[in-house]
C-alpha cells in the first residue's frame, strides 16, 4: 500500500507552525484514502446513529472543517 499524493493543502498550508502534527488526508495507489485525525472513537462512538456501526478495527477519526473543505477541490468525481 502506498502513499499517491496528498488531498488538499498541507498541514503547514493551513497555519500549523510545525507542519508536521495535523489533520491530513492523502489518496492511496488503490484509490481509497487515508485520514490523520484525531481520535474520537470513544466519544462518538456512542453517538452513531443506529443504521451506522464499526468493527473493532475501525476508528472514529475528527479532522477540522479547514481540511476537508480545503481537499474538496483534489477529491475526485469518480
């Protein structure tokens, strides 16, 4: 599995002073797309509507608003 490209601006992009610990999302070789966020699992997890569920290997992850609505424009149609 690898790494093709970022999504969106870079965390430094969006005014991270290190630009190394932020939200970020990056498309991978198979097309599918990898998420940093924060952790949230514990909190949200109560909180997903009944026709939504997670498997024990999956995570809740937060990224902020900016860096979704930033990556909108490099998301693909299809």
């Amino acid at each position: 599995m690898k790494i093709v490209r970022r999504i969106g601006a870079s965390p430094r992009q969006r005014g991270s002073l290190s630009g190394q610990t932020c939200p970020d999302i990056f498309e991978l070789e198979d097309g599918d797309f990898a998420v940093i966020g924060t952790d949230r699992t514990a909190v949200l997890d109560p909180e997903l509507p009944a026709d939504a569920a997670r498997a024990d290997y999956e995570r809740i992850v937060v990224v902020s608003r900016e860096t979704l609505i930033r990556a909108k424009a490099d998301i693909p149609d299809a």
